[in-house]
C-alpha cells in the first residue's frame, strides 16, 4: 500500500512543468509516431489537469520518446516525459482511489503485513467455528472441511465487494475528469478495440522495437513479461470461475483431478504468472532509476513480489493437499488473497483499470477526429 502524500504545492509545479513539457513535445512533434499518447497530445492545444492525468494514463512507460529525444537532460530544456507522467500517474491514484490519504502505521510492507495477519486471524477463527473436528490437521484436500462453504464465501466477498466498490469509485470519477463533451462510456466499437489493445499491449511497442527499458536499449522483453503476467492471472481467473461452474452447475465439488479444467487451468496460468512476474522482476534493477520515482519502483516491486507470492501459495496448496500440511498451507493461500482483496485499491494493482479507461477515452478521441475529417471531406 502506497501513497505519495505530495503537498498541493508539489502537485501543482509537476502539472505546471508537464503542461512546459508537453508544450514543447507539440512544437517539437518528432515522437508522433511511437505510441498513441503523442497523437493525442496533438489534439489539443493546452492541457488540463484532466488532460495531463489522461495521458499520463495513456502512456505504457516504453520510454522511447526519451531515448530518441533531443531535449532531455543535460539540455537547458530539461525533458523527462516518462517521469512526469510517471508523477502524475502516482497522484492519479492518490487523488480518485479513497481513502486519499493514509495513515503511515498503514503504508507500505507494515500496513501490508498488518493486514496479511488480521486475514490469518480471522481465517483461523473461521476455521474453528466452522470446520469439521479435525480442520487443522486433515489430508482431505477438501477446502470444506476446513471452512464451512457459506461462511467462507461470505467472508472472502465482503472483502472484494468493498474493495470493488472503492476501485469502481475512483473510476467513475476518473472517466468524469478525462472524458471529452461528447464522449460516453456505452461505445462498443470503442470498447472493443479497447479490450484489444490490452491484450495485445498496443501501446507498449514504442518505435515498433520493443520498450527502451533495459539499460535505454530497445527489447520486447518488458512487453512478453506483462503478456506472461497478464495471461496467466487470467488463466488462474478462469481456473476459478471454472471451478465455480462445476461445483454451483454441475455438482461437482473440490478438490478437483489433475485433469479437470480448474486445475489444467490453473496450473498453466499459475506458471505463466510466474515467468512473468519473475522476469519483470529481473529487468526492473536493469532500468533508468532517472525515469521514474522511488515510490513507483516500490509499488512495482510490490504489485509483482504479492502476484508471485500468490501464484506461489497456490502451487503449494495443490502439491500439499492430500497431506496434513493442507489446512495450514490454504490458510496461508487464502490469507494471501484475502489481503489482495482488501489493498488491491491502494497498490499498483489499479493501474490496469486506470490505463484501461484511458485507452478507452482515446479510442473514442481517434473515432470522433476520424468521423469530423470523413464529414469534413464530403
């Protein structure tokens, strides 16, 4: 959990010095073609805060514009364009994720670790007043034997809703400061090439190379480790709403074969998440710390370091669930999501939803600049 805590002095000379930078980017023009941010950049002629917070959003962190930049430091004009959004990326989620500010007891690995135990203690208490007599010590791999099923879904959706509620929150108010007068959030063409352009990860190509990530040299590395990440989560996604399928449609309950789809599943999203967190892992120390912020670099380490603990937990439950190590090892596993559920708002993790939107935003922008210049040329 992470918050920036900047002043409101702070705040306003990032957004003054990033409407410096983009005036200067939009003389310039000569990144036009890296990546969708630059294209809407040009479509406006001075920058709100709504804006700057939209391209912000917009850009994936290639980097290549600063690679291939002029301006940038040792020159008077002094352009960084990856750290600022990189800033305003930081207030976004501070300035639309409640609560705004945050107490320090509850920021970062200590407020993490606070929460991790209060999810371990009331898992633990669910147990005891729910599972069978032998909850703690049985090798049945059956998750409700441990825990009563209406107790723990109860439970583990209390924590999400709130959390999806609170994220959903600061969407919402998000859309209503990036959104343009004609723009609408029902646009399925738009949704469409939306939902496609985060998978394919569209934006983060640069120059059509790879991001200038690693020691500033281009590489497609950064790009398949966040398709082995994001693929992978969502295959361990599936794995769950399979399993929910089988068990509230078909009557099949847990544990499930190797065979079965919730473990294939499972098994293949758990490992791809893994490749992905691990190499991202091994390439952020490889970076331009100048680029970026300490506090990004922290909430990027922890975004990957909770996924791969995650992953990782999951794997031990299902090699240990025929043994008297289960229960212990699914509480730890589920304590893990427990916690994931209930801080995903104030990590890293919200970034995909924020990004998302702004794709969204320009995927509508570039619709309706297209349809003024076809009705223009009739």
């Amino acid at each position: 959990m992470t918050s920036t805590n900047s002043t409101s002095s702070e705040l306003e000379a990032i957004f003054a010095d990033g409407r410096r930078q983009l005036a200067i980017c939009n003389a310039c023009r000569y990144c036009a073609g890296y990546c969708p941010v630059w294209p809407a950049m040009e479509r406006r002629g001075q920058f709100s805060v709504g804006d700057l917070e939209q391209l912000a959003n917009l850009c994936h962190d290639c980097r290549d514009c600063y690679t291939a930049c002029m301006y940038t430091p040792p020159h008077e004009f002094n352009l960084n364009p990856p750290k600022l959004f990189t800033q305003i990326r930081e207030d976004t989620y501070d300035r639309y994720i409640w609560p705004h500010r945050i107490p320090a007891a509850l920021r970062g690995f200590t407020g993490l670790s606070l929460v991790f135990l209060v999810s371990v203690a009331v898992l633990v208490a669910l147990g005891l007043l729910t599972g069978a007599p032998d909850w703690l010590t049985t090798s049945s791999g059956d998750i409700y034997h441990v825990f009563g099923h209406l107790s723990l879904i109860a439970v583990m959706s209390f924590a999400l809703i709130y959390s999806l509620a609170v994220t959903i929150t600061g969407l919402r108010r998000f859309w209503k400061a990036i959104r343009t007068e004609d723009s609408t959030f029902s646009n399925g063409v738009a949704w469409g090439k939306t939902v496609a352009d985060i998978l394919a990860l569209r934006n983060m190509t640069g120059g059509a190379e790879g991001c200038s990530y690693i020691e500033n040299h281009p590489t497609l590395a950064r790009k398949v480790g966040h398709q082995f990440l994001m693929f992978g989560f969502l295959g361990t996604f599936l794995a769950t709403c399979s399993a929910a399928i089988q068990q509230y449609c078909l009557g099949m309950l847990p544990p499930y074969p190797p065979l079965s789809v919730p473990f294939i599943l499972g098994c293949l999203g758990g490992t791809a998440a893994v490749i992905g967190a691990v190499t991202l892992l091994i390439i952020k120390p490889k970076a331009d710390a100048t680029l970026s912020t300490r506090e990004m670099s922290k909430a990027d380490h922890g975004l990957l370091g909770g996924l791969l603990v995650l992953m990782l937990t999951g794997f031990l439950v299902t090699m240990l669930r025929y043994t008297p190590a289960f229960p212990a090892t699914l509480i730890l596993h589920l304590s893990t999501i427990l916690t994931a559920f209930l801080v995903f708002p104030r990590t890293k993790f919200v970034h995909l939803f924020f990004r998302a939107i702004a794709i969204y935003q320009d995927n509508v922008e570039v619709q309706a600049h297209l349809s003024r210049l076809q009705t223009s040329g009739k």
